[in-house]
C-alpha cells in the first residue's frame, strides 16, 4: 500500500494546516500490506458485465470474416429445380392451344358483298373492317364483268362499309338493309357479322 510523501508538495499546493500534517505524519509510519486476495475476488465477483450496444454486436457481425463451404451434392436438388423451372417456363405452346390467361379468340365470320357498276374501272370496298383502307390484304377482289365481288373474314361484330368506285366516288351498298349517315355527307351500309355464318351481299 502506498502513502502520500511528506516531503514532496507540488509547487501550487496550498499551505498545510498543523492538523493536516500530523495526519499525513502518522500515515507516513504505517507499514506497506498488500491488498488480501479475498477482497479482489469479491470485488470482481460483484461486477457486472456490460452488454454492448446493439450497433457494434451488428459492426461485430459484419466485420467477422466468414468462411463459406460449397458442398455440390447439398445443392444439386434446387439446382434441378431451376433448371426444369426454366425448361417448362421458356417452353413453347402447342400449336393450336391459347396462352393461360387469355381469352379464347372468337369464331371468324365469313362476308361477301358484291357491287354492280357498268361503266366502272376500278370498284374497292372501304370499312370499319379494314382501317377504310382500299388496298387491304383482307379483303380478296374478284371481277365477274360488271360485277366486283369481295371477300373477307372478320371477327363477329357490326361494321360499316361502302363502295370507293373509281378512286373518288363513295357510294352505299344497295343491298344493304341498314345504312347510317356518317356527319360527313356519307351514307355508309351496315352489315351485322355472327360467329360462323357466311352474309352474302
């Protein structure tokens, strides 16, 4: 056990009263004893462990170096897995089988409409099947004199047509039994389309 020196003060120690000096005297005299060792482990024995904070257990975790094992026998099942989920997921459909999740398409309906005109060069039908486009892929011409006959196949539904006669000339088909003016000063020929059924006009 170390006592305070009685002879060393540092240079801005205040003076020492007569009192404190016969103390520092008399613990000068006591004999040095170490400290027992009973009273050290019951000292530590009653200290508690302080827990550290969760944000450095987590920069503990996270630094901690890892040591990953790869046994191929371990993985070789979910490697099957997805290599065959990836098999049947870029497999291609069936011919003739719909997507999952998509509607089934609809039976086509078969048209065919004909127009009389003797002193035309050139007849085509225009409509709501095609996009009023006269040169159509859908639509099939066939010329019997002065009769134009067309032929197409479009989903069921109500369209709207007409004849664009020499490239200028928009006239109804006077067949038709319905028609509808357009606000444009045209008359347009209606024509109702049933799943399976061939119109001829």
């Amino acid at each position: 056990m170390t006592h305070p020196s009685t002879d060393k003060a540092g240079p801005a120690s205040p003076p020492r009263s007569p009192l404190e000096r016969r103390i520092i005297e008399q613990l000068g005299r006591l004999p040095d004893e170490d400290v027992p060792p009973e009273i050290y482990r019951g000292i530590m024995a009653r200290l508690t462990p302080k827990r550290p904070r969760l944000w450095h257990r987590m920069r503990f975790r996270l630094n901690r170096p890892v040591t990953v094992r790869f046994v191929p026998w371990r993985w070789a099942p979910a490697l099957a897995a997805a290599i065959l989920a990836l098999v049947v997921y870029h497999a291609p459909l069936q011919p003739g089988r719909p997507t999952p999740g998509e509607p089934l398409a609809p039976e086509m309906a078969a048209l065919t409409l004909t127009y009389d005109h003797p002193a035309a060069r050139h007849v085509a039908l225009i409509g709501s099947f095609s996009n009023w486009d006269p040169a159509s892929p859908v639509i099939r011409v066939e010329r019997r004199g002065t009769r134009w006959i067309f032929h197409l196949e479009v989903q069921p539904g109500r369209y709207e047509y007409a004849f664009l006669v020499d490239g200028r000339e928009v006239v109804p088909d006077p067949r038709a039994v319905f028609s509808r003016r357009d606000g444009f000063g045209t008359v347009n020929s209606i024509v109702y389309a049933n799943p399976g059924d061939h119109a001829r006009l």
